[in-house]
C-alpha cells in the first residue's frame, strides 16, 4: 500500500511502501461458506404428522391390555383342534389390534425409508413425508394381501379352524412386533447417526416374528416328508419374494419423491 510523505513543503510527495498489507480480503473477515443443514427425518412436518397420528389412535383405542395380550401371546404357538366358544374377539379388541397393525405398517415403513436415505438418496424435504406416507401405504397394502394370501392356503390345505388360527397367528406376530418396533423407529428418525444399529435391531425383530409364525404354519400344515416340498414353495414364494417385491418399491418410491 503506498502512502505519500512530505517531508518540506517545496519537496515533492514520496512514496513508502508498507509491507504486511494488502489489499485481498482476509480469511477471518469473510467468514465460512454456508453448508445446508441436512434434513432430519423426525424434523419433517409430514413425518411428525404421520408419527403422531399413529401414536394417537393407539392410545384412543387401547383398553384392558391385560387380557388382550394375554391372547396375543396365547395365539403364537396355539394350535387347538377346536376353537372354544368364548375366544371370539370383541369390538373393543378388535379395534386395538387394528391400530397396532397400522402401527407395524407405519414402522416398517419408516424404518425403510431411514435405511434407503443412509444408503445416499436424497429426497427434498416437502416430499420426505409424502414418501413415508407412500411407503406406509405400501406396507399396509402387502399386509392386507399377506392376510388374502394366507387365507387361500389355509383354505386349500387345511381345515377351517386350524387357518383361522394361522391366521390369527400372524396378526398376533404383527401385533406384538408393531409394539417392538416402536422405539427403534423413533430413535431411528431422531438419531440418524445410530440409525444402521437401529435399523439392525428392526430387521432382527422382524426375522424373530415370521420365525414364529413360520414354526407356527409348519406345525399345522407338516404331515410327512412330502409334504415338506409344499412347506419350502410356501416359503419361497409367499415369505422371501414379496418382500424383494416391496423393497424394490420402497426404493422406487424413495428416488421418485
């Protein structure tokens, strides 16, 4: 930087240089780039929506839990030749179970989407909740066609009463797992970091209730050894492929929104 010096009034102006100046901004006086903060799953308004609007028709609908556990645990691994007269449901239990289905649903469905945004998609922040609404639809629309699947098997193959049991076992497997996945799920959308061990312990869950429902239906449909071909079909095709089937939508839905 130059600055002019007189030194006698009849003397002309000279010149000094500085050193140490300049005239490039300096770092400390710009400050740093701004970097968008990335969009948390359980900050966005349409995930929270949907969150408590799962939690609350829960807790509306949840009366005598004692003696409807005691049921849902009952129906796991029962297997009676006849059905006694007083285990019909009432509307009251009914009711809780159907919101406890929409519960799994909706976890499940939050539970993919956390796992497929980990894996680097990216979703913009209006449309994170419409997915996860997408994808809870999903999930309730493989669930209702799990139930007419496992009905035409029951019916095929075995009596009324023994598929209206496997039937019941599996809303009970679903019942209790919805329950399970709740606080994974939640800490999932609200702790992103320990997302992949909480995604872990959903996916273990999940192994654990179609484990049991799986020894449930081989304690009903097996026979003899013949019939363990039927059993290992049933397996491939009804309990491994639908759920590559929903997976791949999932993902589809994901990278669409």
């Amino acid at each position: 930087m130059l600055f002019p010096q007189h030194s006698h009034p009849d003397d002309a102006p000279v010149e000094l240089w500085i050193t140490g100046l300049t005239t490039e901004p300096v770092g400390y006086t710009t400050g740093l780039n701004a970097i968008e903060r990335p969009e948390l799953p359980g900050y966005n308004s349409g995930v929270l929506c949907l969150v408590i609007s799962m939690l609350l028709l829960v807790i509306f609908t949840a009366r005598h839990y004692g003696r409807f556990f005691r049921r849902l645990v009952n129906n796991l691994w029962s297997v009676r030749t006849r059905t006694n007269l007083f285990d019909e449901h009432t509307v009251n239990e009914t009711r809780i179970m159907v919101a406890l289905i929409l519960q799994v649903c909706v976890c499940e469905a939050l539970l993919l989407v956390t796992w497929i945004l980990s894996q680097g998609v990216t979703m913009s922040p209006t449309m994170l909740g419409a997915a996860a609404c997408a994808a809870s639809l999903l999930t309730g629309i493989f669930y209702v066609g799990q139930l007419v699947v496992y009905r035409m098997i029951g019916y095929a193959f075995t009596t009324r009463n023994l598929a209206l049991q496997w039937v019941q076992g599996f809303n009970s497997t679903q019942t209790l797992l919805g329950l399970a996945l709740l606080i994974p799920t939640l800490m999932a959308l609200f702790y992103p970091s320990a997302s992949g061990i909480l995604i872990s312990i959903g996916a273990i869950l999940y192994i654990l209730a179609r484990i049991v429902f799986i020894c449930k239906g081989f304690r009903i449909f097996y026979h003899n050894l013949f019939s363990l071909v039927y059993f290992i079909l049933y397996l491939c095709s009804v309990e491994i492929i639908p759920l590559l089937i929903v997976y791949r939508g999932m993902l589809s839905i994901c990278r669409n929104y």
